[in-house]
C-alpha cells in the first residue's frame, strides 16, 4: 500500500500501538507515521481492572472469589496506561509496583502516579501478586514475558494482557498454568494458543473476543480527534511532535 500511494505523506494510527504499520517503508517513501499516545489510556486501564475482577470472582460464577484490596499489583511497563492503572490500584487499596526502563532515570514519577518503582523485570514479579502487562510489541519485548518471570508469582498469580500477544511466551504460559492449579491469566489479545488454553483451564483463562481495550465512545473520539489535528499540524505547520518512524536521509 504504501509502495502504490504516491501521493502518500502522512500515516496517523489512531491509538498508541502502531505495529501494523510498515515503518521501513513509510520512511523509504518519505511517508510520515504518527500515532495518537494517551487518547485511549483510560480505555485501557478500565479494561485491565474488569478483566482482574472477572478473574478473582470465578467469571461471576457464583462462587466466592477474592477481592483486589491489599493485593499487590505490578506493572509491566508505565507509560499514560499504567500510570491510569496505578491510579485506580491505589484507589481500590491495592500495593502498586511498577517496572520500566524510564522509571530507572526518574523514580519520583511512580510515586505521582501512586506506584513504587522498582529496578528490574525480576524484582517486578517477585514483590507482586499481579501483574498487568502495558508493553509496545517489538524486537526488545518479544515473548519478554517467559518462564523465569512467571515463576516468580506465587501459586494463585495472575497476568492480565492488554498490550500485545507477542509479549507473551505462551509455551511458557502453558508450562506456568499446568503446574500451578490456581494460576490465572486473561488477555485482550487471543494467543496462537486460544484453544489449548480454553481446553486445558476453562475459567482460569479468559480472553475477549476481539481487542477492544480502546474501544469506547470516548477513546474512539478523542484519538480520531488527535488523529485529525496532527494531519492538519503537519500539512500547515510541519508539525512532526508524534511521528514514530525515522526520517528519509538523502545522501546528496
């Protein structure tokens, strides 16, 4: 597609995750990609909150479940999402952590959000009960989520996936789950795994039909409207403030 268009200048993915896109080619052809960060953060963090309940009520079963006060959360990654979650942890009195490369140079900005940096993946799953993954899906994060980390939890861990199904290892999933009966995990991404997962755990694993962490009435608005203003920035003003790809270098 982008090879065809060529007229072609800008690409805005109204989100924050922009995988889909060929970034290579975008900048072989002097395309511009953006995406829209933070419109549909509160989405997100709504979602990751609703699947954590559905899975410590037993799928509203009936049966009695658990509850996420004095639970300890941790947070894998913290960018607007997990800043959110953080937020709302704290407000439902749980003990929120919270493990990224940029909390490493600027700690304080974990307490704004009510989270205890903390310094490694590692240190991460071993302080919590919880964890809710809010990676961008690339070379770095593939299957970054494996066996090492997920026996850090305890017996009656649980992992929740709003960000992307490549983070996950899901052999190593499958391992983490078959070993400890009281293990649960719910996404937002169906793995390659969906069917051996349901199969094999019934309602410790829960995963929605289509991704629809952004897809409410207000992130559906606000990222189109930040998706507009940026096109309409760039053409008058050659704003480039969220552009997500290198730029074409000529060598003249």
């Amino acid at each position: 597609m982008l090879n065809a268009a060529k007229d072609l200048k800008i690409v805005v993915r109204a989100g924050t995750g922009f995988d889909n896109v060929d970034l290579e080619t975008a900048t072989a052809n002097d395309v511009c990609v953006m995406n829209t960060p933070g419109q549909n953060s509160n989405a997100v963090a709504e979602l990751v909150v609703g699947l954590l309940l559905y899975l410590t009520r037993n799928g509203f079963d009936g049966t009695s479940g658990t509850e996420l006060k004095s639970k300890k959360l941790g947070l894998h990654a913290f960018g607007y999402i997990g800043e959110i979650v953080a937020q709302i942890g704290q407000g439902l009195g749980m003990e929120v952590y919270a493990y990224s490369p940029s909390l490493s140079k600027d700690p304080e900005r974990g307490k704004e959000h009510g989270a205890i940096a903390v310094k490694s993946p590692e240190e991460l799953y071993d302080r919590s009960e919880i964890i809710s993954l809010h990676m961008p899906a690339n070379a770095d994060t593939k299957e970054i989520v494996n066996y090492d980390l997920l026996r850090r939890l305890p017996e009656n861990g649980i992992v929740v996936n709003t960000a992307r199904k490549e983070v996950i290892n899901e052999a190593d999933m499958v391992k983490i789950m078959s070993e400890r009966p009281k293990f649960k995990y719910a996404t937002d991404i169906k793995g390659n795994n969906h069917d051996e997962m349901v199969e094999k755990f019934g309602k410790r694993y829960f995963a929605s039909t289509k991704k629809c962490g952004a897809q409410t009435a207000e992130a559906n608005m606000n990222a189109g409207l930040a998706a507009a203003e940026q096109i309409v920035n760039f053409f008058e003003n050659g704003d480039e403030e969220f552009r997500v790809n290198e730029k074409l270098v000529l060598n003249i």
